[in-house]
C-alpha cells in the first residue's frame, strides 16, 4: 500500500526534523538533511495532493472488477 | 437438635417456603424438558447456566397464552408462586404466565456465538490487522439510502478529510439482509489492492434491528476479509459480534469517517510543519554560520599584516602631512625673516645709497630752486611797485584822466539821447496800437470781407452790375463770386445804402 510508505516517508521526514532540531550535526550534514528532508517533504505533501476524495456507489464487482456510478450524496 | 418426621420437616420448609415467596414472582429461564400431559397441563424445567427448577403450568393458564407455543431452549420469563409439593418432596414453581424473553434470546444468541467465535480465536489481539493512517480508497458496506452513509460522509467533508468512498449498498436489517451482507463483505473484503479499509457501518436502532450483525455467518464473512476492517454499528452503548472481529472497532459512522480522516489531516499538518521547522533550522543554522563567519573574518582582518599596513600607512600619511605643515611653516617664517634681512640688506645697498643721496641732493636743489625763485619774486614785487609809483607820475596818467572825463560825457550824452528815444518811443506804441486797429485787415479777422470787383473796391451795390465777377477778400483767401443779383437795402442808416 503507498500509505504505508507515505507513513515511512513521513517517519523519515520526522527522524529528519529530530536530528536538525538536535543541532548535533556538522553544517554540511545539516544540508544534506534539510536538502533530503525537503524532498521528502515535497514527496508527501503530493501524496497527499494525489488522493482524490470522490464518492461511488458499486453497481457490480465481478473478480477484481468494480462498476462504479457517480453517488448521489442523500445530503 | 431438632428432630422431625418427614411430614414435619416437609411442612415447615412450605410454610418458610410460601411465607418468604408470598406474592406472584417472575423468573427468566431457559425452557428444557417441556412435555404436555394428557389432560392438557405443561410440564418444563427453567434453567439457566447453573441451575434449573422445576415448573408446571395447569391448561387453564396454558390457554390464556393465545401468540406464543412454548417450545425447548425458548428463553422465556415466567410469573408464578413458588410451591413446595409436600406428597413428591420438592419444590416447584406454579407458572400462571409465561412470555417468550426475546431480548434473553438474543443475548443467548449473541452469547453462542461470541462464545464460538471467540473459542476459534477470531477476536484474538493478534489478528487484528492495521488500518492505515491515510486511506486512499475505503469500501463502505451499509445501506446507500440510510442515515448512516449521510452522517459519514457529511463528517468527512466538514472534518477536510480526503479519500475515495465506494459504497456498497445493502439492506442492513432483517434475515434477508445477511445474504447481501455476506456477499458484499466476501468481494470488497478481499479487494486489498484497491481498498485500503472497509467500513461495515449501520445507524442506531433497537437490538433487533442490529441483530443481523450479530449473526454468525455475517461475522465470519466479515472477519474474513484481507482488507483492514472497520466496524460501525448503531450507537456508542450498542455491541455487536461484528465489532468484536473487526480490526477496529467505533461506536457510530460519524466516528468512523472522523477516524479515517484524521490521518489525512493530520498528516498535511504534519508535513507542513515538518517543512516549516526544517526551513527554520536550516536557516537559523545558516545565519549562526554566518555571523561566527563574520566575526571570524572581521578577527582575520584585524590581525592581517595588511590591516596592519594600512595602519601605518594611515599613520605615515599623516605624520607626512603633519610634517609637511611644520616645514611650510617653517619655511614661511624663514622667508618673512628673509624678505625683512633682505629689505634691511637692499636699505644698505650702494644704489639705495646713491639714490638717498639722490633723494637729498633732490631736496636741497628744490630748495635751492625756490629761495632764488622767491628772491626773483621779491625783485620783481618790488619793480613792479617801482614801475606803478612811475607810472602814477607819468604824463600819460594825466592824459588818461582827461580821457576819463571824455568818457564820461560820452556816456551822459548816449544815455540822455536814448533816455529821449525811449520816450518818443513810448508815446509812440500807443498810436501804432491804435493804428492797428484800423487796418482793414483786422476787420477781416473779426469775420468782415472785403469786395472788390475789377480790381476796385466795392462799396455800394451800385459799384456792380449782374454778371459781374466779384473777388471776395476773407481773413484767409479769395472766394471768386458773380453777382446773381442786387438788392438796396431801405435802411438810410446804413453805411452803404443798398438801393436795387
């Protein structure tokens, strides 16, 4: 499932953020680390960019088929 | 000890019997050994997990209870007197009604079935799968028309969460309503590439109305599927067997599209102030860098030979100029005292010697030059008035004298002379003023003219003849004129008598 590795993304982006926050690292690591943690960070924000929140009701599912409509939302 | 006979010991127990359980009393309990006698009395035993009691309930009573057949394993409550039949030694409740425990039905269902399940380890901690934080794609298994699909998907909106939702609609009520159920659960539930949880979901209702969720094939149905499981059935006190195998359970639809959309938003957020943070880090990191690298430099430059050089040069080029100044100053005074030595010097040069004795020898000859001038003037003075006191003595003294008186004469004879002509003079203006007046021209000016004809005055209109040509004099010119006519004028007063 990609929202597992959207969560590993996520998690690896935190560990990043911990370890600048940590102020431990040597300048050029620290880029490094910023440079990898905005990628991840890009990376996730269009995984999440990527979901589509859309509404179906299943007419049918035949194997690994699914016939959707458009759901009228009883709204 | 007490002793008893049977008979007594039977007798007491009913009188403690009956006096502690006086009044009607109701028990729940399970029907087992249920038999109809001949003469239409029912015989059963109530049980429950522990103990049983025997019961009898006489065909009239039997009668009253027109809607419900007792049956064994019915889980019924039963209202009766408890008695005690002295003539069998036992105890026995006397059931006058009886009504079928429905609600103690379906617990004993859902007990059974719990049970089982459970005992096949299907609730096990263990099997539980994860339902994942961020959800692209769920199947909803629930009724498409009921409230609970509009609850769920209502929250999700406001909560900002973003997913697909695939509906799956089935009946959610009713025996008929498992077979839907189960198929549905059997198809999406294995769909694990295209789901990432499934959602069995049910609005409140009474325990009855859940019921089909408790039913063991839907259960199995829903414990089987690939997909991580959510359930959400009815309100938060209600329980179902399906909440128990699913991986997670909610109380209500609206909790279930709050839980699934919380990954979502929260991972935005997270993601968002992940960057945010890293950029501050980084940043800060950076300006840390460059002020240390600053300071550093400002040290290196400080303590540069350069730096250094500068200095001093700065220093040197001062000095210099300060220099420069003590020497022109110097100088400057040494040239003020210069220029006075040389003035001094040049004082006591043999040309300004020569030229100081010029200057005396000048002196002395102008005053040379004067005094003899003023001897001359004095010689000359003293001629002159020689010369006047000669004069004053000479015959031409005299001469002039006589000369003199002449003059003089003259000029009484002149003056006396004009004296008369001024005179004359005077009485003379007044006549020629007068004269003046008379001067025909002077009548012109006042407007009169003057008529000649043939070169003659005209005087009298008998000077003229018609046809005449007349010359008219004005102040200012001629007029040429004939004479058109002639008329005398009757006046005898008149200058010139006009006659015609």
């Amino acid at each position: 499932m990609s929202s597992e590795k959207f969560e590993d993304k996520l998690k690896k982006l935190e560990v990043i953020v911990e370890r600048l926050e940590s102020g431990e690292v040597d300048i050029e690591e620290n880029l490094k680390l910023f440079q990898e943690g905005m990628k991840l960070g890009k990376e996730c924000r269009k995984m999440l960019d990527d979901i589509e929140s859309k509404v179906s009701r299943v007419l049918s599912a035949d194997g690994d088929e699914v016939k959707t409509e458009q759901f009228d939302e009883p709204l | 000890m007490n002793k008893y006979t049977v008979t007594e010991l039977t007798r007491t127990v009913k009188q403690l019997f009956e006096g502690t359980f006086k009044d009607n009393i109701a028990v729940k309990g399970e029907i087992s050994s249920f038999s109809v006698s001949p003469a239409g009395h029912l015989y059963f035993v109530l049980k429950d997990e522990k103990s049983q009691i025997k019961c009898v309930m006489f065909k009239g009573s039997a009668m009253s209870m027109r809607d419900y057949n007792p049956k064994n394993g019915d889980s019924v409550e039963a209202i009766g007197e408890l008695t005690v039949y002295e003539a069998g030694g036992n105890y026995q409740l006397l059931v006058k009604r009886m009504d079928y425990d429905s609600v103690g039905l379906f617990w004993k269902l859902f007990e059974e079935v719990k049970r089982k399940l459970e005992a096949e380890g299907l609730f096990d901690e263990s099997r539980k799968k994860t339902v994942p934080l961020l959800p692209k794609r769920v199947a909803v298994v629930t009724s498409a028309t009921g409230a609970a699909i509009k609850d769920f998907l209502v929250t999700m909106k406001n909560t900002g969460g973003v997913f697909a939702v695939d509906v799956w609609s089935v009946p959610v009520q009713g025996k008929d309503a498992i077979a839907p159920i189960v198929k549905a659960l059997n198809s999406a539930g294995a769909m694990t590439h295209r789901y990432d949880a499934l959602v069995l979901m049910r609005g409140g209702g009474s325990l009855e109305d859940l019921a089909v969720f408790n039913e063991e094939q839907v259960a199995r149905a829903f414990s089987a599927c690939a997909v991580p499981t959510v359930s959400a059935i009815g309100h938060e006190r209600d329980f179902s067997i399906c909440d128990f195998v699913a991986d997670l359970r909610v109380a209500t639809p609206t909790a279930a599209a709050t839980h699934l959309c919380t990954g979502y938003v929260n991972a935005v957020r997270d993601v968002e102030n992940h960057k945010k943070r890293m950029a501050e880090l980084m940043l800060n990191r950076l300006y840390q860098n460059v002020q240390r690298l600053d300071m550093l430099q400002a040290g290196v430059i400080a303590a540069s030979p350069l730096h250094r050089i500068n200095r001093d040069r700065q220093r040197l080029a001062y000095l210099g100029k300060s220099l420069m100044a003590d020497i022109k100053e110097i100088i400057n005074k040494k040239n003020t005292h210069l220029s006075e030595l040389a003035g001094i010097l040049q004082s006591l040069s043999p040309a300004a010697r020569v030229q100081k004795d010029r200057r005396q020898l000048d002196g002395l000859l102008s005053v040379l030059r004067e005094r003899t001038q003023t001897g001359l003037n004095r010689v000359s003075v003293r001629t002159d008035r020689l010369h006047a006191r000669i004069s004053l003595l000479s015959p031409m003294r005299r001469a002039e004298k006589y000369m003199n008186n002449v003059e003089r004469f003259e000029t009484r004879m002149i003056v006396s002379t004009q004296k008369k002509t001024a005179e004359n003079k005077a009485r003379l203006e007044p006549l020629m003023a007068k004269l003046c007046t008379l001067n025909p021209d002077n009548l012109l000016k006042k407007g009169y003219a003057r008529v000649s004809a043939n070169g003659k005055a005209v005087r009298s209109v008998f000077d003229v003849r018609l046809q005449d040509e007349l010359e008219i004099r004005l102040k200012d010119g001629y007029i040429s004129s004939f004479v058109t006519g002639r008329k005398v004028s009757e006046e005898k007063d008149g200058k010139d008598p006009d006659h015609d």
